[in-house]
C-alpha cells in the first residue's frame, strides 16, 4: 500500500520574494484545530550560512495553504543555545497550548548539501569549548504557544553533548508519564545492540526533565534495506487500534533516498509494536522529490487524522513541501498484516 499524493503537490515551494525563504521551503508540523490546518514549515534563503526559520501558512481543506505574512514567526534566538538555526516542527497540543519540538544548532550549517552527508560548518572556538559548541551539534528543544504568533522557548529537552533530533513528544500522557521518541545518533555499537541510528523511547513525570531517564529502544534499522538508518517521523496519532506512528528510513548504501514506513503502538505501552509495514508507504517519485538540495528525499514531520483521513505532511529533496493521504482504517489494516 502507497499514500497517494494530492495531485496539485507540491503544497509549498521557496518564495522569491522573500530573502528569508527563496532557497528552501522544507520538513512542516501541521495540526488540525478550530476548523483549520496550521502549518509551521521550515524555511531558508540564498545566504552563505544557511540560517534557518520557521514561516507560518494556513489552510481550510488541508490542501491549498496560504502564508500568513512575509516574515518568519520564529528565528534562532539573538544569544541562545539556538542562535544558530531552528529545524524540523513537531507540533502536539494538550489541553489549550501547542507544544512544539525543534531541532537547532549554536551555528548555521552552512550549506550542507555541498558536503558530505550529515556534515556541517564548525566554528573556530577555543579547546574548552563544550562539544555541543565545536561540533556544532544538532540538539532538540520545545516550544509553546496558543496561537502561534507568540511563542515561548521552554528549553533543551535533550543531552547537550548528544546529536540528538527527531524528537517527538506523545500529545497525552500514558499510564501518567510524559512519553518521548527521539534519536541519539551516537546510540549506535555494542553497548547499544544496534548497528545504525534507531528509535528510542523515554518517559518523564515533566516535559522539561528528560535528563538522566532510561532510552528504551523502540525499533531498529533493518541491514541491507530501505530502512537501515530510522528516525521518528511525526507526531503519533491516536486511534481505537493503537497509536498510528510514522518513521523515516534511509538506506545506508545506495542512493541515500528517505522513505517511510508506519507502525501501530500499543494505547497503554508504546514499546509493545502491534504492527509494521514491511514496505514503504511513501518513496521518491517525483522530479520536486527527486532533484534539489537533497536528491530522492521524502520526509514527513506533520501527520493529522481529519474525518476518517491521514493527512501526512513531507519536506521534499530538502526544498518543497508535499501532501499524501490515506484511509485510516485501510492503512491500520495493511500494517496489521
């Protein structure tokens, strides 16, 4: 089973009138809320550094999107562990407020896509300098809002000294604990049971208390295949069958292309996985997924359930924004099987 792309894709693409997004118009959290589609997507402009932000665009069916203004609703901060870029929205709402995690960097990465891959700029600093400073290390953080004009940074919800991105908190708490998915790209060897990035799952009694809590590993890449690197997609979604995941795989050989898998989570224990596409659902096809800042990329980071539909929401090649859907109860089924 495939998701099938809305046929006027892509939804969003780099804006020539604006500096601040010409380049690139990527990886959106969207959430459904009082009748209307919110999209935060990640942005950035023709500069050297490749300085990144989030835009803000709007929409009734989920389909058509209209930006909201010509500048960005939230940039790196001036002086913060984030000044140097903000990435890949992930948004969830509990009770009246949007929490929102990011991915960001003390730099901007300078164009990345001009290096090896997974490469980025690092700043001349002394040799005291902490690892997350030398390294320019991708680290998370979470936001909040209630109507995504203003926002609060709440703080680094993940080891300093760790790269660690994907990271998606659940919108409810289970069994009374807060519940994270998130991947540490050093988790990797031996002592850690797996050969490439995996998917790990933490709990904590605060959103901001992460801190020293045991990673459980949820799934690991498969050798040999579409999904041997893995990350955490979207936000899971909660149905009568299970929580509804969606996950990224990146072949470690090959052509490098993403793609993306589903899987249904257990309500009261998310470590117990109830079913797994074997397949993708989602693949590089098209030209505008084929070819631009990263080539044969298709990556979802914002996923909504609206009247029986899953709207699932993808960067494409690093530089477009895109649309898939499925029946729900279709893609429960396929990944029962």
């Amino acid at each position: 089973m495939k998701l099938k792309r809305f046929s006027g894709n892509p939804v969003l693409g780099p804006n020539p009138k604006n500096k601040w997004e010409n380049l690139a118009t990527s990886n959106p959290g969207v959430i459904y809320d009082n009748g209307k589609f919110f999209m935060l997507y990640r942005a950035a402009g023709d500069d050297a550094k490749h300085t990144i932000r989030f835009g803000l665009a709007e929409s009734l069916d989920g389909f058509h999107f209209k930006r909201v203004s010509d500048k960005p609703v939230f940039v790196p901060s001036k002086d913060g562990p984030d000044s140097g870029c903000v990435e890949d929205p992930r948004i969830i709402k509990m009770e009246n407020e949007f929490y929102i995690t990011y991915a960001y960097r003390p730099f901007p990465p300078g164009r990345y896509w001009t290096f090896a891959h997974d490469v980025v700029l690092k700043p001349d600093c002394g040799k005291n300098a902490p690892r997350a400073i030398k390294d320019n290390l991708g680290n998370s953080g979470l936001a909040v809002t209630s109507d995504f004009k203003a926002f609060r940074r709440l703080g680094r919800i993940t080891s300093s000294n760790l790269d660690d991105r994907d990271v998606i908190i659940f919108p409810e708490k289970i069994n009374g604990s807060y519940v994270m998915l998130h991947r540490p790209k050093e988790y990797t060897g031996k002592k850690y049971g797996v050969k490439y990035p995996s998917i790990w799952l933490k709990r904590s009694e605060d959103l901001l208390d992460w801190e020293g809590k045991p990673s459980e590993l949820l799934l690991a890449g498969r050798e040999n295949s579409w999904e041997e690197k893995i990350g955490a997609a979207a936000p899971p979604l909660k149905t009568d069958r299970g929580w509804l995941m969606l996950y990224h795989g990146v072949e470690h050989g090959g052509l490098g292309y993403y793609r993306t898998g589903a899987l249904l989570l257990d309500l009261n224990d998310p470590l117990r996985i109830l079913g797994k596409t074997e397949e993708c659902i989602l693949e590089p096809e098209e030209k505008w997924e084929l070819e631009g800042l990263y080539n044969g990329c298709v990556f979802p980071t914002g996923n909504v359930i609206r009247n029986g539909i899953l709207y699932v929401y993808y960067g494409a090649a690093d530089k477009y924004i895109g649309v898939a859907t499925a029946v729900v109860d279709d893609l429960l089924d396929h990944i029962c099987k």
